[in-house]
C-alpha cells in the first residue's frame, strides 16, 4: 500500500478486503477499447448522474480516437440474478472495460475470472470480495460513521432518530448503517424511532418519511441519520407535515443538499460529496491506467471525498441552487486531485495521455 494512502485504509477491513494485484499477465487490447457498465440500479439522480459522467469521457475518448463511441449499460434493477446474466452478456459481448456497480459483494466472483482470462478489466464502484477484478471508492464506512458522529455530537447525543437506509442487501447500505450504529455505542440518549429504507432515491424516502410521521403523530423528530441523497427529502416531509426542522449530515453533494445547508446552517453539522462525476473519473482514471499498462499496487483503491468543507462550501454552492434542484456539485479541482492521488498505486506502462473530465 502506498505510504500517501494509508490514512484513507484506517477502518478498510469494515468495509473492503484487499488481495493482491491480479492484473500481472493482463494484456490491454489494441485500437479503441469498449467501455461498458452493469448497474444493479437506475433508480435515482446519482446513478443517472453516474452513467452520464461515463458517456461524457466515453464521447472525449471517442473523439481522441482512443475509445469506441457507443457505452454499453445494463441494469438489473435490484435483482442479482439479471445482474449475472447482464454481466456474462458484456463479458463475451466484446466489452474491454466494465464498470460495474456490484448488487453483491461475492455473486460476481467466477466472472472477475472469466474477464480476466479474457483481458477485460473489471473496474468496481462497489466493495468485491475476491480477487480478479479492481474495487475503486472511498472508505464508506469511515465516512458514515463521521457524518453520523458529527451528528449525534451536534444533538448533544440527546433526542430522537430517524435512520433512512439505502437499497438492502447492497455493501455500502449495511457498511453505513454498521457505522452509524458504531457511533451510537455509548450515547443512551439517542434513540432510533424510525428506521426505514429510502433507496438512495429522494422520492421514495419522501414519501416513506411521510408516512412513517402520518402514524407516528405524537413523536418528535431531532436528527436524521441519511446514507445518501435522502435527507432533504425527509426534512421536505417534515416541514409539508408542519413538523420543525431537523438536524441531518449529508454526503451525496447535490445541489439540494448545499442549497438546504446554506439556507439552514445551524442543522447541517458535517457535510461531504460524493457526487457521481468524481465517482466515475476515478474509476475512468483506472481503467486507463490499465490500458496503458500500468500495474496497480493492489486490487481495492479507496481514495479521500473531496470536499466541501466550511472553509471551500462557496466553491460547491451556487446561489441558483435550491432544496427542489436535481443536480449534483462537483468543482473541477476536485477532479485533477483525485488523479493525482490515485496516481501513487501504479507503476509502469505507458503515461495516459488523453485524460477526461466529466462535467
């Protein structure tokens, strides 16, 4: 592991495992590579977001010669078995690259061989656990557990809960809520009255919120414990209820997210981004790093969120965002420093010279 990258590994085994480089003997292809993605979900702003960041560099490698126009996307919406069957499909359909939001953390194992024996890369937003293909993210579970941390600090670790889950049976879902519920050891103040999923989507923890304070018409609301992209939509619910504000953490980084902070600065206590265009770029800028050549140190590369801090928030935040705007921040220094950064785990092969940006 690199030295500049340790502190991003502190807490790695609770949401990742590590294996060695598999890439050894892989050989990237000549002329323009095929770059395809599977999805276990298409359901919400970021995973759209997600796969328009991939056509946008798909679309500046084409035009530089370097890549085939078209970007193959499957979906299996939430079901492992499609997702299987999609991903055999790319893997003998002539896909080069794959990105792929994995839906399970072990079903996809026989095929990360498979590819490999075929040269094609396998480049994963989403903790795997065996070897053959390459997990690039940041650390979900010490990010969850800040964002919960800072929250339960800001309560003054007194008062009541609503816990707003991601997709069940997905790694980053139970690695979030395993670190919210880590943070809460030793506070008896704070108590969990709701608990319930909101797919990542805003539209669905709206309504589910909604309904949770429809049946709960006497409970008080303090904080609100979101794992992505869900905690606006909860305070929209509680303010169209004539319920008071909330205090929440956020991290997905879109627009509605920084436009509600700015609006409501004392109830945001920790703020980070990960929205989908830094996401894609640092997947994008390892899968052409293994197309050049070059050797990564291991298989899972976990890289720091980019921001905004107190300090930077006006670098994120435009004043045309609102609480109802469905874009997503992301500044392009952010960029340029993730590829910086990742740039510590590989060695050899040949420099990228043609490098997209999403916007």
């Amino acid at each position: 592991m690199p030295s500049g990258a340790q502190t991003d590994y502190a807490h790695y085994n609770l949401y990742a495992q590590l294996y060695p480089n598999a890439y050894q003997n892989y050989k990237p292809p000549t002329g323009k590579a095929q770059f395809c993605e599977s999805t276990f979900y298409l359901g919400n702003t970021y995973q759209q977001g997600e796969v328009t960041a991939y056509k946008q560099m798909v679309s500046q490698l084409a035009a530089a010669g370097h890549a085939q126009s078209n970007f193959i996307v499957e979906n299996s919406n939430n079901s492992t078995a499609t997702q299987l069957s999609q991903l055999q499909s790319e893997i003998n359909s002539g896909c080069n690259v794959i990105f792929l939001d994995a839906g399970s953390t072990t079903a996809f194992c026989s095929l990360y061989s498979t590819a490999l024996q075929k040269n094609i890369a396998i480049v994963s937003l989403d903790p795997v656990y065996c070897n053959n293909a390459i997990t690039v993210s940041f650390d979900v579970y010490q990010n969850s557990y800040e964002l919960a941390a800072n929250l339960y600090k800001a309560m003054n670790y007194q008062g009541n809960l609503l816990y707003i889950t991601g997709v069940p049976g997905v790694a980053d879902a139970a690695t979030a809520t395993a670190a919210a519920t880590a943070a809460m050891a030793g506070h008896p103040g704070l108590k969990v009255v709701g608990n319930y999923t909101g797919e990542w989507t805003a539209s669905v923890a709206q309504q589910a919120t909604s309904q949770w304070l429809a049946s709960h018409p006497g409970v008080k609301v303090d904080g609100i414990i979101d794992e992505g992209a869900m905690g606006v939509a909860a305070e929209t619910a509680l303010q169209q209820a004539g319920r008071p504000l909330a205090k929440v953490s956020l991290q997905e980084g879109d627009c509605q997210e920084l436009a509600f902070q700015k609006a409501n600065p004392s109830l945001v206590p920790f703020m980070t981004d990960q929205a989908p265009a830094p996401g894609a770029y640092a997947t994008m800028d390892v899968a052409l790093r293994l197309l050049a050549g070059q050797q990564p140190a291991l298989d899972t590369v976990l890289y720091p969120i980019p921001g905004p801090t107190t300090a930077t928030f006006n670098q994120w935040y435009t004043p045309s965002m609102t609480t109802s705007s469905s874009c997503f921040a992301s500044p392009k220094p952010a960029l340029p420093a993730i590829g910086s950064y990742l740039g510590q785990f590989f060695t050899g092969g040949q420099p990228v010279t043609s490098f997209p940006e999403p916007s």
